[in-house]
C-alpha cells in the first residue's frame, strides 16, 4: 500500500463516508481532509461537520460548500442545451452531479497540498467511474483510494460491526433495517434504487416519492406557466428574472404539486449489469419539454436533426463519466452554437402529470413564418408546383429498383 500523508474526502456525513473517514486514519494513517457539497439535496449539512470534528479533522481541513448556482448554471443547463436523455428516458440528475464533485475535490486537494482523493462509491456503480476520470483528467498524478474496492466491509453487517467498534454513531434507521432505498438527491432530481426496487415486477411503491404528488392527488385545475430564454438557457419564469439555482428549484415546486416527472427505468449501467432506478425530476422534465418547444421555431431544420442525432452520443458520455474528456467538450461547443438563436418564449400548461406546450414565439429568432405556412392564400409567397421536381429526384432512385425488379419478374 502506497504512502498518502493527506486525502480528500467527499463526505455526506452518513453512515458509509463516516466509516470511511476512520478507516482512511486507520489504514493509511493520513491527514483526512472532508468536502461535503451543498446540490440542493434539501438535507442539513452542518452535522457532517460536527461529526468531522469527533473524529479529529481539523476545523480548517473541513469544507461544506454551497456549490447549487455552480451546478445549476454550469453543468445541468449546457447539458439541457442538448436535451439530453440516457436511453431515451433519463435525465442523468446523478451523473451530472459527479464532475462538479470531482472538481471541486480536486481543487481542494491542489489547495491544501493533498495528493489522493476518496470516494464512498462501490465497486459495483457507475459513480466510481465518474469521480475518477473527473480525477484522472483534472489532476493526472493524484492517487485515488476507493475504499469499496480495497476493505472487506462488503456487508452492511460488517459496516455496523465496524462503526460500533469505533464509536461511529449508528441512526436508529440502520439499526432497525436500514433506509428502505438507496438515494441520491440534487436540485435536478432524486433517484432511488435498492430493497423493494430489486425485483422489477413489483410496483414502485407511492410512499417512497418524496417531490412529487401522484397525477390522481394533483390539484384537478391545470396552472399556465411562461418560461423565458436566452442562448437556450431559462432566464425568467412569468417575468421574474432569477438565479440559475431559483428557477429550477422554482419548477421542481410546480412540477411537484402537479405530479410530474416521475420515472422508473430499468438502465443499462457502465459495468455491464441492469438496474432498476426510480427517479423523480419535476423541475427538469419542465425544463425540457419547454427548451424543445423554443428549438422547434428558432433551430434550422438540418442543425434540429443534427443535435437529436447528437442527443445520445452526449447523453452517453455524461452518464458513461465522460464530462471533462476532450469529445464532450467538443460537442459543448457546437451544441452551445447552435443555441445563440434559441431565445423568445414558452407557455405551458401543467395539468396532472403532464406538460402541454400551449403557446410559443420568438421576437428575434423566429423561423416560423406565417405567410408562407398558411393553408390560405399566400399571394405567392410559396409556388407548390415546386414540389413537382425534388418529387421526382427523390423517387428516381425507387423508380429505377422497379423497373430493374419489373425485368426480373418479380
């Protein structure tokens, strides 16, 4: 085992990070420095500070950082600037969370003179590939420890075993069974995964949603909403200008209320098995819904098809870890390209469980125009008998299939 004076560790203050701080000073005999990130997950984070300091961590070598506008602005917008989706479906509110994690990690170490970072992932999930190529590509000679890869606490039972040895404060929810679910929360969503899930047959069950209400118990009158653009980022929301974090916290509330953006996904994970996940992403599934409603009259027809031809490509390379890798940069930049013209605005209607675009305009940008698609008189703004021509190029190539067929008898 490697010499490591000083480690960083992204620490919730759970039970699993808690049992990891002690047995990084157990194991490696190191400095332990703890960053704990604010995302929005909604939880009080000063008592992962409080325990940090029982376990001896120096106050200066204790981080909580409040990174939500960072996270919003910087990393889930550009990514809905490619409406991405992974399989089809989801809306990778965990794995866009993991290179800001890995980031802001990375910086801490470079500033307090640590060579190794840690991660409470196991060896099982897609979260240990995202930290550590967000890692590798921002500190290439840092020396990673993933504790679930390395101990023998591959058991919940020998995770208790070692926290009551070490005076590890147990919740009474471990004691008595554990947390029903696995779960991951941020302002863009929260997952859920484990237990009951495990068996795909079995219905998710309506007490675990914790944002949202069920389509059947939302308010049974729909509410309208207008969403603001500029440069393919929401700005506004009925007018009110806000931070990046306001807004989608904002319309995780409305698309709580009306029960929408509920999922339940059986994935293809990075390291090759199926897993089932239930997510909850009212804020964002708004957010996309509206962002392709004002692409639809401010994108080209050729570059619209282009960046859904993208859409899985990207969606991939975020969900796979790949953020920081020179292809997904690439594909920012012309992505982020493509939305210097994709301004104007959006009205919705949300009505249990659903999103209806009512209304949509651009001042500027708009592709639509009226005179030319009008089913009435159009004082010959369009001369169908165009259509004749580019008719008869695209049918040459089947014409002559036929006539070849034709000669065969077939």
């Amino acid at each position: 085992m490697s010499t490591v004076k000083k480690a960083v560790l992204a620490y919730s203050g759970g039970l699993d990070t808690s049992v990891i701080l002690k047995w990084l000073q157990d194991t490696y005999q190191c400095e332990v420095v703890t960053f704990t990130a604010d995302l929005g997950q909604g939880e009080e984070l000063e008592p992962a500070r409080q325990k940090a300091l029982r376990f001896g961590i120096k106050p200066e070598n204790i981080f909580i950082d409040d990174l939500r506008e960072e996270f919003v602005r910087d990393f889930v917008f550009p990514m809905f600037r490619c409406n991405a989706l992974y399989e089809g479906e989801y809306l990778l509110g965990t794995s866009i969370a993991r290179p800001l994690i890995a980031k802001r990690q990375i910086d801490i170490a470079r500033a307090t003179g640590a060579e190794a970072v840690s991660h409470g992932a196991t060896g099982k999930g897609n979260d240990q590939v995202r930290f550590e190529l967000g890692y590798y590509a921002l500190m290439p000679g840092v020396k990673v420890i993933a504790p679930w890869r390395e101990w023998d606490l591959l058991s919940r039972e020998k995770l208790l075993a070692y926290a009551e040895k070490h005076g590890i404060p147990i919740e009474r929810k471990h004691r008595e069974g554990g947390s029903p679910y696995s779960m991951d929360a941020n302002l863009l969503h929260i997952s859920y995964e484990g237990r009951h899930l495990e068996n795909p047959a079995a219905e998710a069950e309506e007490s675990m949603w914790r944002w949202t209400v069920s389509p059947e118990k939302a308010p049974d009158s729909a509410e309208y909403l207008d969403l603001e653009f500029a440069n393919g980022d929401l700005v506004a929301l009925d007018g009110k200008r806000l931070k990046a974090h306001e807004l989608l916290a904002r319309l995780n509330e409305l698309g709580g209320k009306h029960g929408i953006g509920r999922l339940d996904l059986v994935e293809n994970r990075y390291v090759g098995m199926k897993s089932r996940g239930c997510y909850e992403t009212p804020g964002g599934t708004i957010l996309l819904r509206a962002h392709r409603a004002i692409e639809s009259i401010t994108l080209d027809r050729e570059v619209a098809h282009l960046k859904d031809e993208l859409l899985a490509r990207y969606a991939s390379l975020i969900y796979n870890g790949y953020w920081w890798s020179p292809e997904r940069r690439a594909l920012q930049a012309l992505i982020d390209h493509t939305q210097q013209t994709v301004n104007g605005w959006v009205r919705l209607k949300l009505y249990k469980g659903n999103v209806i675009v009512v209304a949509r305009d651009s001042k500027t940008d708009s592709l639509f125009d009226p005179t030319i698609a009008t089913f009435e008189d159009d004082r010959g703004a369009y001369d169908q008998k165009d259509a004749n021509g580019f008719i008869r190029l695209n049918a040459l190539r089947m014409r002559i299939a036929a006539n070849a067929r034709d000669r065969r008898g077939q």
